[in-house]
C-alpha cells in the first residue's frame, strides 16, 4: 500500500511540474492569444524546443488533407535510384543528392562541406553574364544553370568545387576581436571546357518549415514595403523581383529561393527535383543532361519520373509544415536584445510581424498574425556577399532578407550554426559582421555595442 501511494504522488508531482513546464505553451495558445509574439507561426506554430521542431504539421488539417501531407512527406524523404527500378526510378543521369530531405535535413539547414568532402548540403548556380529567354540567368553551354557533381555509374558528372577560406581578423570598438571567414571557390573535375567568364553563385538548402505562410502573405503587403529608391532617406532600399512562373507563363512576383528567384511553392518543388534530383516532372519535363554528352533518355518522350500527384503532395507538405515557437521572450536578456536589435535598425528588412491574406484554399494560412522576421525583398548587402551574378531583377550584390524564425533552433535541429547564403559564417555573430551595403550602418552599431550588449543581441535572435 506504501509503494502504491509513494507511485500515485510520484505521478501527481510529475504532472504538476510537467504542467508548470508546459504553462508557457499553455498560456500563449493561438485561442487565448492569436496575437503574442511567441507565435511565431500564429495557429501554426509547433510547441516544440527540439530536434524535431521543425517538422510539425499543421494544427487542424481535415483528415482528407492530412493523409496528403503525410505522402508528401515520404516523399520528401524518398530516396531515388536509376531507372528501371519499381519505386522511385530515375534518379539522373547527373544529379546533386538524391531526396528532398538528404539536403533539407530535418526540414532544416544545410551545412559547408568539411575538408576534403564534397558539397552534399550545397549546390552552385552558374550562369553567363546576359539574360535568358525569359529574363532568367543565361545558362551555360554544356552545363545548364546548375554544376552537378555527381552522377551515375557509368556517367560522368559535370564537376566539383573545392572551397578554400582566408581568415581576417577584425575588432569590435571595445577592443574584442573576431574572425571572418571569406571562401574561395575552385572548380575541380569537369568533364568538359567551362567558359573563362562563368558566373558562379554558392547556395546551402534552405530551411522548409513556415514556407506555406509566407506564400500567402498578399503581393500588394510585400510589394508596399518596397523603396528601390530609398524615397524615406533611411538607408534601406528594399526591391521585389520579378521572375517566371512556368505554369502560368507569366512574369510574377519572386518571394522564394536566396534571391526571391522562384514565385510559389510548386515551381520551388519542381526545380529542385528536376535539377537537384534529375527527376522530370509537368512543370521541367525534360531532363537536366538533355544536350550534354551524359543524355540517354528519349527526347521525345511525355512520360514523367514523378507524377503529377506526388509532385503536389510535396508542394503540400512544405506548405503545410508548421513554425517552432519562441523561446525566453520574456527574459531580461532577451528584452534588451530586442531593445537592441530595433535599435540596430536589423528590423527595418528583418520585419517582425506581417498577417496573412485570406486564402480559401487553405484555412490554416489565412489571416494569420505571424512572425518571419523577413520583408520578402531584395535588400544590397555590399561586395563582401556578392556573388556577381544576377538573377532575373536581383543584381549580383542583392538577397533576399533570410527569415530568423526557428534560427536559434538550428544547432539543435541540423547539428551545425553555418550561415548565410554560402554557409560561411560559423555563427550568428559572424552572420552579423559580414553584413554590408545597406546594412551596413546596422552592422556598425552592432560593432560599437558593448560584450554584454552583444551577448543580449544574439540571446534575442536566439530565441527567434
């Protein structure tokens, strides 16, 4: 009897501390408070602080629609191989990974290539100067828009990059010093001439979560906080890009992608199938290697690897993938640091907050207060991240504002904190540092701040 009693209040002090854990959650649920900015995601938002917070559904999904999101997300995670195979044939023949998520691990970041490994988590864009048919970046003869480095048996692949970095040290005002790290990028292997005047972009996979809200913030909401002309005298001149949708045959709006180069989530899925993956689809039905000495597949042919209903299951998954909450919104610490950051001016393109239009396709995403802290424009960072290359309306110094929702979970979630565009910086302070152009005033501010004020900046974005 002892013993039994002994379990009962093992239990019950077990839930009253487990409730108290959970108060937080609790007490910020999107129906007691649709507005705090714990919601990151506003309804959808995943209370979850671990390795798998970026991978939560969203909240509400009838049961019709929640069977789609679950076969786009093993899709998602399929492997491919060569054809013929009975599932998931046509892999190829050149190709840079193959699955979804052996790039976007865990729905997250990808990471640089150690010493000596090739880039498994990163691809590099390439282009010549001039525009193709469509605005697009001009691809390169033999190559296409993107460098595959590898390929299947028996196959060549087009080639590699080594990277290399040069270390600078620099210092902040109050004497601390810090090291920047700027690559170098060499190719290695190809299996034909590259021209000598190639343009070549490095990208690390992006995360996937939160993507379906930002595809329903409205046009005219991204479009409104555009200043090319930096009319307002801030500093900050934000542009949109316009860029090809394939399907509608149009010029657009560009939100997705490191410079907002793809219009929504189902061209987004499809290129990176089709030049990722090798795998053709409606949308790219032909075939990356098509008039390169590795293409052996009918050129006639109007059979696609990955039918139309896989294609939009994926589509839906990342549309349909949830934001992990905030974390210590309510610490001194990170108070100031918000303090700071709004100082900084980060927030002028790290907007904090934006709604949702109305979306009757899809309920969940529809007039939802959320908190990306992205404007979805294209934003000069200086010559320290140009790539050189531009990208339909987006220059070679130009990115789109990254958004630092769930950024203070990527240690957790991907094992890693490299970023920017290329994966160069080794946390977020040297995030901070490499920022120039118009940020670079923001960036001075930050240098001018005291250890204790530094420290309280990254607790904020931290907990983002």
């Amino acid at each position: 009897m002892r013993k039994t009693t002994i379990a009962i209040l093992f239990i019950l002090v077990t839930m009253v501390a487990l409730q108290v854990a959970c108060r937080k959650a609790d007490s910020i649920s999107p129906d007691e408070n649709p507005d705090s900015e714990w919601l990151s995601g506003g309804s959808q938002t995943a209370f979850d602080q671990g390795s798998g917070a970026f991978s939560h559904v969203f909240s509400g999904l009838p049961a019709n629609l929640l069977r789609v999101h679950e076969i786009g997300d093993g899709q998602f995670n399929a492997t491919f191989v060569s054809a013929p195979a009975p599932i998931n044939p046509g892999l190829g023949p050149i190709f840079n990974n193959v699955a979804c998520g052996s790039c976007h691990v865990a729905d997250g970041r990808g990471k640089v290539p150690g010493l000596g490994e090739s880039a498994a988590n990163m691809l590099f864009r390439l282009s010549l100067p001039g525009e193709g048919e469509h605005g697009n970046p001009l691809p390169v003869p033999g190559y296409g828009d993107q460098l595959q480095n590898r390929a299947l048996l028996g196959k060549q692949r087009e080639g590699d990059v080594a990277i290399t970095y040069t270390e600078t040290v620099y210092k902040f005002a109050d004497g601390t010093t810090y090291s920047l790290r700027a690559p170098t990028y060499t190719f290695t292997g190809l299996y034909t001439a590259m021209p000598g005047n190639v343009l070549l972009s490095p990208r690390v996979a992006a995360p996937v979560f939160g993507l379906g809200l930002l595809e329903a913030i409205s046009e005219t909401d991204i479009m409104a906080g555009a200043d090319p002309d930096d009319k307002d005298g801030d500093g900050i001149s934000g542009k949109y890009n316009i860029v090809y949708d394939v399907f509608s045959g149009k010029k657009v709006l560009g939100r997705f992608g490191w410079k907002a180069n793809q219009p929504n989530l189902l061209q987004q899925v499809a290129a990176a199938y089709n030049g990722d993956i090798g795998i053709t689809n409606f949308l790219f039905p032909k075939e990356s290697s098509q008039g390169q000495t590795q293409f052996d597949s009918d050129p006639n042919s109007t059979s696609y690897e990955l039918t139309d209903s896989l294609l939009h299951s994926v589509q839906f998954y990342v549309r349909t993938l949830a934001v992990p909450v905030r974390r210590n919104v309510t610490d001194a610490k990170v108070l100031q640091g918000k303090a700071l950051f709004t100082a900084a001016g980060c927030i002028k393109c790290h907007r904090a907050e934006v709604r949702t239009g109305v979306d009757v396709s899809l309920a969940q995403v529809s007039n939802q207060l959320i908190h990306p802290f992205t404007d979805l424009l294209l934003h000069d960072m200086g010559t320290g991240l140009a790539d050189n290359r531009p990208d339909f309306l987006a220059k070679g110094t130009e990115w789109r504002t990254a958004p630092l929702w769930g950024i203070g979970l990527t240690q957790k979630v991907n094992g890693h904190t490299n970023f920017l565009h290329d994966g160069r910086a080794r946390n977020l302070m040297e995030a901070i540092m490499w920022h120039g152009g118009e940020a670079l005033a923001a960036k001075n501010r930050v240098s001018n701040m005291s250890r204790s004020e530094r420290d309280a900046l990254l607790a904020y974005v931290g907990s983002l």
